[in-house]
C-alpha cells in the first residue's frame, strides 16, 4: 500500500514538474515575471519531493544511488533541477533554465516510466494505463489551444477584410480589435507548443514500453514531430523575425490544418496509435 502512495506522490511530481516547465517556457518567451516566480516556486516544491525520494532510498538501500543507469539517472535530475534553482535565484538565463529543466524532465520520464521499473511495480499495468491518460490529456489539451489559436487566427483575417474593404458595422466591432486577435492566437500556441513537446516525451516513452519492435518512422511520429516543427517556426517567426499580420494568420491556420491531418489521417493510418 506504502508503494502505491508513494507512485502517486512520484506521478503527482511529475505533473507539477511539467506545469514548472509550461511556465518556465512562456517566461522565456514574454519575459513574464509572474510565470518565471511561479516556475521558481513549483520547481522548488519538485526539488523538495525529490530530495525525500533520494534520502529514502539512500536510507533503504544504505548506500548512495549511483550504481545503477535508472539511479544516476534519477541522481543526474535531482541536480539538473538544483543548478537550476540556483540559476534562476542568482542569474536571468532564461534561454538555459528553460531547456535544462525540458532535459530534466525528459530524464524523469524515462527514469520513473522505463521497463525495469515498472517490473518492480505490483500495479505495472496500471501504472502505465496511467501513463497513456496523461500522454493522450496533455495532447487534447495542445490540441485545444491550437484550435482556438486557429479560430483567433481565422477571425484576424475575417477582420482585416473587413478593415480594407470598409465594412463598417457591428460585425466589425463584434470580432475585436486586431493587435488583440492577433496576441490570442500567438499566447494559446506559446501554451499549446510545450504541451505538444511534453505530450511527445510522454508518448515515445509509452510507445517504448508497451510496442515491440516500435516503428520510428510511423506515421504518428512523422506527423507529431512536424506539428511541433511548424508550430516552432511560427514562435520563430513571430519572436525572433517580428513577423505580423496576415502572414502569421496563413502560417498558423496552414499549421492547424496539419494538427487535423495529424490527428485523423495519420492517427488511423498509425501501426500503433489509436489516438
């Protein structure tokens, strides 16, 4: 019973460390005090967690957890996480605490979810049905943000007709401003794009547990990676080249049609995923 507690409370770290690195990832992009003392304060509460789970099993085991991959492994996080609060608390590298924190928590997953184990798991197969909930939650949940970035997207255009043609009239006023349609959709896909990414670490470590002799090359894979790809340079687009307007419009649209291909043709035409 004490083991089933203490997978809940390890699952329960996992989360809060993928919510840590959903903050850390919009700070680096808006430079949003808020988000990053949000992050700081969550990634403390997991660096917490996880020093209780590193003195207990150095207490269990009588010796320090280094002897094994999985242990180093788990060793190898909980200093990735301390170097990243230290950096967060003395330094503003937001490029480095972002992705040192997406590699740690890469590392937790395949530590926490590898075969080996869950071999020692009484409850494996829950365990991993648990797994793929949160893989296929968080992958609705990109999915959503996407669809709104679309329609927010979709709206700016309507509006800009509109605007250029001088059709004026409570349609006009109705759909909002521009500038505001415009921010909408980059926010949801700076909210739906490491959601997508965590989704993705989630579903390759699901694949690779339960499909033998898994395809790399499946279709699902192909079409998820590209969705993250497009979706990226859009960011970049928009961050990096100052990117505006219509152009944004067509790319996030042409983006979203993707997702939907992603999601329908590839997901039946998949060896392995019936997502």
């Amino acid at each position: 019973m004490l083991d089933i507690y203490l997978n809940r409370v390890h699952e329960i770290t996992i989360l809060l460390y993928a919510l840590s690195v959903l903050l850390y990832f919009y700070d680096f992009l808006q430079n949003n005090q808020k988000a990053n003392k949000g992050a700081f304060w969550i990634l403390s509460i997991v660096w917490f967690m996880q020093t209780i789970f590193l003195f207990l099993y150095i207490y269990e085991a009588g010796r320090f957890p280094i002897l094994s991959l999985l242990e180093g492994l788990y060793f190898y996080v909980w200093i990735l996480i301390t170097v990243s609060l230290a950096l967060n608390w003395f330094l503003r590298t937001d490029f480095l605490i972002f992705f040192t924190n997406l590699l740690g928590f890469g590392l937790m997953v395949v530590q926490t979810f590898s075969p080996i184990q869950l071999d020692k798991l009484e409850n494996r197969t829950q365990f991993i049905s648990e797994l793929s909930v949160i893989h296929i939650t968080v992958a609705i949940l990109s999915y959503a943000a996407f669809a709104l970035s679309f329609v927010f997207s979709l709206l700016y255009l309507i509006q800009y007709d509109l605007l250029k043609r001088k059709k004026w009239g409570k349609r006009l006023v109705r759909l909002g401003d521009l500038a505001k349609l415009e921010q909408m959709a980059y926010r949801l896909v700076v909210i739906g794009l490491p959601l997508l990414l965590l989704s993705l670490i989630l579903g390759l470590e699901f694949a690779y547990i339960v499909v033998e002799d898994i395809v790399w090359y499946d279709s699902k894979i192909i079409g998820s990676f590209a969705c993250l790809t497009v979706y990226g340079i859009y960011l970049y687009m928009r961050v990096k080249k100052k990117y505006y307007g219509k152009t944004l419009a067509y790319w996030n649209i042409a983006s979203f049609l993707l997702v939907l291909i992603n999601f329908f043709l590839f997901g039946n035409t998949s060896a392995f995923h019936v997502f």
